[in-house]
C-alpha cells in the first residue's frame, strides 16, 4: 500500500469509518498544501440561519440571492472564501485546475449580483487547517495514530456542485471510486 499524494485542487472526502465529529461525512477542497501546513475548504454543510444575501448587506453590498453560505471550517469563520468555476477571476483568485478556482475579496460578490461572475459558485466560512504534516499523517494508509482517514480524488464541476450535505459526500464517495479504478488501468 502506498502512501497517496494529495496538491491543490484535490477533493478529500471523509471515510465512512470516522469518528462522528466536525469531519464526519465531510467534502473538503485542498486549497493549498505542503509538508508543514495544508489548508481546505469544506464545502458540503450548509450553515444555518445565514445566506450570501446576509453577508453581503453586512458588507453594504445589495445582494439579491438567498445563497447558502457552507461551514468551510473552524479557522477564521467570519471569513468567506467563493469556490467557484474557473471562467471567472479577479485580484484575489487561486486557480486549483482548469475548472476550479477560490477567491476571498467582495470582488466576486460583485460579479456574482451584476450577472457577471463564474457561472458556478459556492461561498464558504472559515477553513480547515493542518499543520506539521497532521494531514500527511491521515493520508498514509499505514498511520494509526489518528481515527480520521481520508479518500481523494481531484476536484471537478460536478463533485464541487453536485448536492450538499450527505448527498454530496455519497456522490464524492462514488466519484472517488471511480477515479481510483480508472488509476489500476
């Protein structure tokens, strides 16, 4: 069994075999990663009682869409970070692929209300972070060190935005699957 190798843009998707906590069930996206720090998004919980529309009118910003806004992860939850198609950039955009990219200013808020943002987009607050190579840790099939255990596959339009909560984990999940059987061959 070998150790798997994870870069921006990949999705990590929790096993079904982990505790029931904060990560359980969760679709995370790899925003950046490296031996002593790696930092995802979790984009498949919906945060109750707070929509895009909230947000932006705490920004002075006239928003019209009710868009839910996801738990990206404890670090820094009064931060938004838009994951979003890759056919729309502004000064703060990270490209992770060719079909997937983040921004974090009211930039693509702006875009998103005067119709002239990416065609898809997810907003979330706050982010997960891991440091001194946790993540690593989790990753390698060999660890036992730590009940959380992770499946990846690389992030796409349709594992990003296809479902939210457990829905999305399940289509993650099969999607992994797949991706991993088209690796033997």
């Amino acid at each position: 069994m070998t150790k798997i190798t994870i870069t921006p843009g990949h999705l990590l998707i929790a096993n079904p075999n982990n505790p029931k906590d904060d990560l359980s069930r969760s679709v995370m996206l790899i925003v950046s990663h490296t031996a002593k720090m790696s930092v995802a998004l979790q984009i498949n919980n919906p945060v109750m009682d707070m929509d895009l529309k909230l947000v932006a009118h705490g920004l002075g910003m006239d928003y019209q869409f009710p868009d839910p806004v996801y738990y990206g992860g404890n670090t820094n939850t009064h931060k938004i970070h838009v994951v979003h198609s890759a056919d729309w950039e502004g000064p703060t955009t990270i490209k992770l692929n060719n079909e997937i990219s983040v921004s974090s200013d009211v930039s693509v808020l702006t875009a998103i209300s005067e119709g002239t943002g990416p065609d898809f987009y997810r907003a979330c607050a706050g982010y997960w972070v891991w440091k001194d190579g946790f993540l690593a840790t989790q990753l390698d099939p060999r660890s036992h060190d730590d009940p959380h255990k992770w499946e990846v596959t690389p992030s796409t339009l349709e594992n990003i935005f296809n479902g939210e909560g457990p829905d999305q984990w399940r289509y993650a999940l099969e999607d992994c699957a797949r991706y991993q059987i088209n690796e033997w061959f």
